[in-house]
C-alpha cells in the first residue's frame, strides 16, 4: 500500500509530463488497434459492393447456393435411400458450415419422365401421344406457388396420386382438371394421376428465392411427404433420377473473418457430392467474388504497418523523449534511493507499476480513438483531402484489443528504458553527468545514423536494379502492389539522414560563433554558446521536426504521384470523359456458332463479299444535355501500310480516324507528352483531307519523315495513298509500349496512323466506329445514361472514366496510402506540437535561474525574448530547414520507385513524380503554426517569471 501511495503521489506531483506521456501511450494504441480495424472495414465495405454487383450483372441474388445431383442407381435400395437422407443432413448443415443466416430454403426431388396420356385415350392416341413428365416434389409447395385454378393435392394412400401441373403441360395431355392421367414407365407400369390444380410462379411468394414454374414445366408435382413414402422410402417402381436443394444465404452476414469458413465450405460441398449419388453439379455465384478476397487482409495490414512506420518511429521517440524528461527529473531522487540501499529490482517495480497504470488507463481509451482514426481513414480522398463518403461501419473486435495490448507492452518496455539506465547511477555519477552537457549522444556514439542512411540507400540501389528489370522484360501487373519497403525506406534515410547532419551541426555553430565572437550581440552570443555546449540537449526536439518535415514532404509528394499517375492512366486510356460503341446495321448473314465477329473477319479470306454497314445518326449525340463536346473515332486494329523507298517496309499498325475539330474538342490529353500541344497537330492536319500523322515506332521502323507518301489498307480493300504530316509518340488511347514478352518472342512496338475519318470513309471503308463524348462540369454519368435509354440507341460497348476513376479511388489499397499518410501527417503533427512544448517549458523552467539572473543583472526583457527566439531559429528553425532539405532529397530518390507498383506494360502516360505547391504551402503553415504557438506560449511563460522568485530558487 505504501508503494501505491508513493507512486500516485509522485504521478501527481508530475502531472503534466505523466500526461504527456499518457497521450503517447493512447495515440500508440489508437494507431495499433486501427488497422486491423481499418483493414476490416474496407475490406467489408468493397467485398460487399462487389457482392451487390455479383446480382446486377449476373441477375442472380448473391447469397444464392444450388446443390443438384443425379442419382445413379437403377433401383432405390436401403443404401441409396441412407445415402439421401445422409445428403439431406448435409445440405442441412451448409448455413452453419459458411456462417451465414438462411433466409430461404427449399428442396426438389424428380423421377426419371414417363410418357403421360388420358386414362381414356384410345390405342391410336397412346400411339401418337409425345407428351413426356415425371414426378416432382416441392418443400413447402403451398408457400412457394400460385394456384390459378383448381386446389392443392393431398396426400393419398390409395394408389392414386393427387397432383399439380403447369397450364402447358395440361394442355399438351390435351386434358382438363379432374381428368385422371396415367404416366407409363419403360418397362409399361402404370400410375394413375388426377391434376387437381394448375399453378403459376409466384414472385412475391419468396423475394430472395422464387420459385421458378417454368423452369421444369412438364411433370407432376405431388405432396413432398407422398414422394418421400411412395419412392424414397420403398423402391417405387420409377427411378429417381435427380435431386436438388435450394438457399438464399443472407450474404450482408458476409465478414472478412468468414471468408475462410466460406471457401472451405464451398470446396467440402464440392468434395462431398462428388461422385456420392451421381453426377452433380454445384452453383455458388458469389464463390469467386468471395476466394479473391482470401490473403487481401494480411497484405494490406502489412502495408498499413509500412505506411504507419514513419508515425511509429516518431512516436517511439516521442515516447522515450517524456519518458526520459520524467527520469532526468527524478535522477537525484533515484541515485539517493540507491545510496540508501534500494535495489535496483525495488526501483524498477516501482515504475513498472507506474507505466502499468498509464499503460491499463490509455488501454480503456486508445481503442475508441482508433475507431475514429478508422473513420477519418476512410473518408480520405487525397493527401489531406478528407471528403463526404458514407461512413465506415467498424466495430472493435478481439483482435484489436489483442494488438493494442501488445503494442502497450512494447511501449512500456521502452519508456522503462530510461529508468533502467537511471538506476545504474549513483549520486556522484549523476552530478558528474550533469555537469558534462557535451558528451556525445548514443546514436551518434554507436554510428546508428550511418548505418540507417546506407542501409537506406543499399535498399534503394536495389529497387533501382529491379525496376530496370522490369522495364526490359516489359512485365505485366493486374493491379496496384505497393512494396511495404517503399514506405519504410524513406523513413529510415530521413532518420539516418536527419542524426548525420545533426552530428556535423554542432560544429557549424561552433564555427559560427567563432567566426563573429568579437561582434555578436549579447543574447546572440549566450544563445551561440548554449547551443555549442549542450548540443546533446536538443537533439530528440531537432529529430522530431525534421522527420516530421521530411516524411510530410515525402508522404505529399508519394500520395500525390501515385494518384496523379492512376487517374491519368485511366484518363489516357480511356480517351475522353466516355466513349462507346452502338449497334449498326449491315448485311452481314446471322450469327454462325463461330461467332459474328470471327465471320466478318474471316469473310473475305473465304471469298465472301464485304459486310456493308449503315452509318446511323450522328445527332442524338450532339443533342444530349450535359455533353460538351461529341466525336466520331474509327479504330481498326490490324490495318497495313506500306512506306519507305520503294515501300519496301510493310506492317500492321491501328488507324484512327477522327474529325480534327470536334477530336479535339473532346479528346482528353495530359499536357508535355507531345512535342507540341495536340491542337497543333490537329491544326496541322486539317489544311489536307490526306493527311495523316505517324507513330515514332513507324517512323523509325520505315525510315519515314514528314511529307514521305504512305498507303494504308486491309484485308478486301484496294490501297490508298495518304501523307505523313507529323510523327508522334502518344495519342489518347493508344499504348506505345511493347507487348509483353512471350517466351523467347522479342516484345514488339505497336504502330499508329491517326487520319481523317471522312477520307478513310470515302477512300477505303465504313465501318462502325466509337462515339467519345465530353461532359460538362457537374454532369452525372447516369443522367448521360438515362437519356441514351430514353432516344433508344443501342449501346453495345460503354467505358467510363469518370465511373473508373471512383472505382479507383475506392481501392481499399489506395485508400489506405491516402488516409494513412493523412493521418500520419496529422498525428506527426500533434506529437511534434506537444513534443516541442514539452521540451521547451520543462527546457524554460529548467533554466528559470538563468533567465531571472539576466534580468537582474539589467537586461531587458525584449533581449530575453530575443535570446529565446534566436535559440529557437537555431535549433527548431534549423531543424525544419533540414527538414525540408532531406524531405525533398527523400522525394527525388525514393518516390521514382512507385512507378513498380503499376503494371510496366500499361503505364501511359509514362511515371511522373508530382509536385503540388499546395501540398508544401499546406506543409509549410501547419509547421509555422505549430511553431508560433509553441513560442508564444514560451514567451507568456517567460513574462510570468519573477527576478525574486528566481533569485530565491537558486539560493536554495
């Protein structure tokens, strides 16, 4: 008990710095416990997006599983019947084995189909009779169908079957309700059925999962229990052949943490009824969605550990830093308990139990702070752009407690350092200690800035040399995969970087004051000596705002490039704000069951006449509203030319005809790909109808210069001589980058011939071409869409970049880099803010002494002021110039390796690093702010201090 009173009562004595250090404590948490929170909830929100988009394109309910399987037996024996009822239990375990709630069920049995006719029909009408059907069964028949006429068959023990059948069926048997029917088996047994009711599909009977009549219209559907007894129970003298069952699963049950369950359930389904009655077959739509989401989870919590690398080394610092300022003010008491006979276990006891209570108490409230860290992750559209986007729906689970946990643990272990090393210490040694300010500092001692700095650069020099590699074989990549060392790189150069220029600082003011001992000012040259003789005293303060300052730079500059580059890839590719292509009309035969397409390609290899096509209008385009601007583009892949002297050089290359004025009009075009703005080019052309303008590939490939002939053709067409105009190297929506390797095929470059569309028309072919179209600021796709439905053009094709790019922004990979970068910024920030108030008033009180002994040796105030000042621009001031310095080198050397987290063959425009001055002047004044505040503070404290009051603290 004496212990705790101790411990409280020294806890309150320094409150403000146990406070400080309680608000480290619950940040560390909050960021821990907030990315499997974060990676949870992203992860959920996109699978079930995409699980809602599983129903609109496949119009199929996404929690939809069917389980159908013939049965092979030729009879139904005790083992077939065992096995079903076996299969039954099975089927009945699936919503537990996936964990998801049922929400509909229902179950199907069938028998092999008999020929079916009156039971007075004539010879001649047996003879004649095609009509085929079985017996079939439905679970909960009456809930799940429509009686349009008659009623509901019940269950009879007399031979007779009551049943009900579709209005088709019933009047192919050319027979009313009541009549009795008699369905023969191959082997001439006869069963007698009265159709008692004739049912339709009922849609409002189960939302989730109808019961389709049409799907199986011939047959008889008896009472569920009657075909249990009649032919499952007892060999029934007609063989079942099939059996299905049927579940709506309530999929927005759907989790991360199912997703294992679900796919093993999927493959133990699969597994059991392989093989087991027949041949079966197993529709789960949504199993595809679902497996590809199996791993997301571990790599993306693996590059939130990166991204949060930076934050973590600063919040380790800062941690340390007031720990280490809590220490330094109890070093006398803790030397003296050791003179007095304390142990150095007692004393460590006594400040583990200390961090415990800070640990337990920033426990209860870092977890809740991680949810809203989640929160602002998700709303984060850009590198501090946080926008209006539903919420992220997270809730804290076991497994962010658990890591919260351990990240307090690992924590405590570091703030315990400086009391460990503390307790070493005796008195004497602590005042020898105290005297000696200039002692070199640990990390300098041990070379630790080096070692950072080149292991930075070694990893640099690698990812170089990759990168090169995957420039050369033009390797392929499906999606964005950012290496977690691409984050955690440049936060170890900026430390490395930081500490070594750190080491050669203190003589740069060395030099400085000795430079102008002679001329300095008084506070000037107090400050000077200060710094040059306790350099060690400012170091973690000088670390913290560079790393801040660096790694904000660098996070701007990353965040900025890498959604600069997606949305100008997509952009790029897709040519203009929507592009799409619609039905045309031509005279080309139907469609063979190779295909239309391979048809018209093959035709006139074949000797078969030339599709001719209908152009169709033009102007529904022109008139829809919100459209700016509307272009025809003709494309034809595979078309030849012929160029060179002689034409000697002959290849495929794609065309592209367009109408210079409305193209460029509509076209999108990122600015500096060409040597001359796009217009000029366009402008160019349009003074001839021949004009054409040729790819770099082709121009070097047939030796071509502007206004040298060249002909252009395709397969049935005669030649047309065109001239070149101009040589380019991009055009909206053509890659120049080689095909991907195939083997030992060497890539190849693509070739491109952009023409006037009107000439191609008249000199070779109409053909179908695609409609690309600008919209106007504020115009929603869908109202585009809507007005394309309501004038009844047929689209057959659509891309959307303004569509794509929301896609794109709602990955849950970049949208982690945005919000945490963000918040890592943000948080950087704070801990900087508090950091450096914490230094400097506990710096402040510390030499409260000197400054009341200055004031009453008759210096003014206004000069104390300025040797506050002067101390700070030379310690933080500089701080934050080194920063931006080695923040900018950071963004030179490391940001250019994004470029491998795009996929090397698709990449147009090429990878370009971004600058935004916005970014720097948003930088710049969070710091600026940061830093004024801290000195007005400083200096309201300062103004506080009294000459007496100081005077007497020293006397004592």
């Amino acid at each position: 008990m004496a212990l705790w009173t101790m411990i409280l009562r020294k806890m309150a004595n320094n409150k403000w710095l146990q406070l400080n250090l309680w608000f480290g404590l619950t940040v560390c948490v909050a960021l821990f416990s907030s990315m499997p929170l974060y990676s949870n909830a992203i992860l959920e929100r996109t699978l079930q997006k995409e699980l809602q988009l599983v129903q609109s394109k496949n119009s199929v309910y996404p929690g939809y599983v069917r389980v159908s399987t013939s049965v092979s037996s030729t009879k139904m024996d005790q083992k077939t019947s065992q096995a079903i009822g076996r299969a039954d239990r099975y089927i009945q375990s699936i919503p537990e084995r996936m964990g998801l709630e049922a929400l509909s069920f229902y179950q199907q049995r069938f028998t092999q189909k008999m020929k079916v006719y009156g039971a007075d029909a004539s010879e001649q009408e047996k003879k004649t009779q095609k009509t085929t059907g079985g017996f079939k069964s439905l679970s909960d028949m009456e809930k799940r169908v429509r009686l349009i006429d008659g009623r509901m068959p019940v269950d009879r023990t007399d031979g007779l079957f009551e049943a009900v059948v579709t209005q088709k069926f019933l009047n192919s048997v050319k027979r009313d309700l009541g009549e009795e029917l008699l369905a023969e088996t191959a082997d001439k047994h006869l069963f007698r059925v009265i159709p008692v009711g004739i049912i339709d599909t009922d849609p409002a009977a189960d939302p989730y999962l109808p019961f389709l009549a049409t799907d199986e219209p011939d047959g008889f559907i008896i009472p569920f229990q009657q075909f249990e007894r009649e032919f499952i129970a007892k060999d029934g003298k007609v063989r079942v052949s099939d059996l299905e069952w049927r579940y709506a699963l309530d999929y927005k049950q759907m989790s991360i943490d199912k997703i294992e369950a679900f796919t093993e359930a999927n493959r133990a389904i699969r597994s059991y009824f392989r093989g087991r009655l027949g041949s079966a077959e197993i529709n789960i739509p949504a199993n595809e969605t679902i497996a590809s989401y199996q791993g997301k989870q571990d790599k993306l919590d693996v590059m939130m550990l990166s991204l949060y690398s930076p934050v973590m080394l600063m919040l380790g610092f800062y941690l340390y830093m007031a720990a280490n300022l809590v220490i330094e003010r109890q070093k006398t008491e803790i030397s003296v308990l050791r003179s007095r006979g304390a142990s150095r276990l007692q004393i460590m006891t006594a400040y583990t139990l200390e961090s415990l209570v800070l640990g337990i108490s920033a426990l209860a409230v870092g977890p809740f702070l991680g949810v809203t860290f989640t929160k602002v992750l998700g709303a984060a559209s850009g590198f501090l752009e946080i926008v209006q986007r539903s919420a992220l729906e997270v809730s804290l689970t076991s497994n962010a407690y658990k890591i919260a946990a351990a990240a307090v643990c690992g924590a405590i272990v570091l703030i315990l350092i400086p009391a460990f090393l503390a307790t070493r210490v005796s008195i004497v040694s602590h005042k020898q200690q105290a005297a000696r300010l200039t002692r070199i500092s640990f990390w300098h001692k041990t070379g630790i800035d080096i070692l950072l700095a080149g292991l930075a650069l070694y990893l640099l020099y690698n990812f170089n040399n990759r990168q090169e590699d995957l420039k050369r074989l033009a390797l392929n990549s499906d999606d964005l995969q950012v290496d977690p060392l691409l984050f955690l790189m440049p936060a170890l150069f900026a430390l490395g970087a930081g500490l070594l220029v750190l080491r050669i600082y203190p003589w740069f003011i060395r030099l400085v004051y000795w430079v102008g001992r002679k001329w300095w000012p008084p506070a000037l040259y107090n400050t000077l000596i200060q710094i040059s003789r306790s350099s060690g005293q400012y170091l973690t303060i000088k670390v913290f705002l560079i790393l801040t300052v660096s790694t904000g730079l660098f996070s701007a500059n990353a965040a900025r490039t890498i959604n600069d580059n997606m949305e100008s890839k997509i952009q790029y590719n897709i040519g203009a704000d929507m592009t799409l292509t619609t039905r045309w009309e031509s005279d080309a035969p139907p469609p063979s069951l190779q295909g239309a397409e391979l048809q018209n390609q093959m035709g006139d290899n074949s000797g078969e006449k030339r599709v001719q096509y209908t152009e169709p209008p033009f102007q529904p385009f022109q008139e829809l509203s919100g459209v700016e601007a509307s272009a025809k583009v003709f494309r034809k892949e595979g078309a030849r030319f012929s160029a060179g002297s002689a034409k000697k050089t002959n290849g495929a290359a794609t065309l592209v005809g367009i109408d210079t004025k409305d193209f460029g009009q509509t076209a999108w075009m990122k600015d500096g790909l060409l040597d001359y703005p796009i217009n000029s080019y366009l402008n160019l052309m349009a003074t001839n109808p021949k004009a054409v303008l040729i790819s770099r590939s082709l121009a070097d490939a047939a030796k071509v210069k502007p206004g040298d002939p060249i002909t252009i053709y395709w397969d049935g067409l005669d030649e047309a001589l065109f001239t070149v105009y101009g040589i380019i190297d991009y055009w909206p929506g053509w890659n120049p980058l080689p095909a991907a390797a195939d083997g030992e095929e060497k890539p190849t470059k693509p070739n491109l011939i952009v023409g006037h569309l009107s000439t191609i028309q008249n000199r070779l072919a109409v053909e179908p071409y695609e409609v690309w179209l600008k919209l106007k600021d504020g115009v929603s796709s869908q109202s585009v869409y809507d007005q394309l439905t309501a004038v009844k053009i047929n689209v057959t094709g659509l891309h959307d970049a303004k569509q794509e790019l929301i896609t794109s922004k709602n990955d849950p990979f970049r949208l982690a880099i945005n919000g945490v970068m963000t918040l890592g910024f943000v948080i950087s920030m704070l801990i900087s803010f508090f950091g450096f108030l914490l230094f400097w008033v506990l710096a402040l009180s510390g030499r409260t002494l000197q400054y009341g002994v200055l004031r009453a040796m008759g210096i003014p105030f206004p000069q104390i002021i300025g040797m506050l000042l002067s101390e700070q621009l030379l310690t933080s001031g500089a701080a934050v110039i080194i920063g931006v310095l080695i923040g900018n080198m950071t963004s030179e050397l490391f940001v250019p390796l994004f470029e491998m987290s795009f996929a090397t063959a698709e990449q147009v425009p090429p990878f370009e690093i971004v600058y935004k001055l916005s970014d720097y002047l948003q930088l710049y004044s969070i710091v600026g702010l940061t830093l004024t505040i801290g000195l007005l503070i400083l200096g309201y404290r300062l103004s506080r201090t009294r000459i007496a009051q100081a005077l007497k603290l020293g006397e004592e």
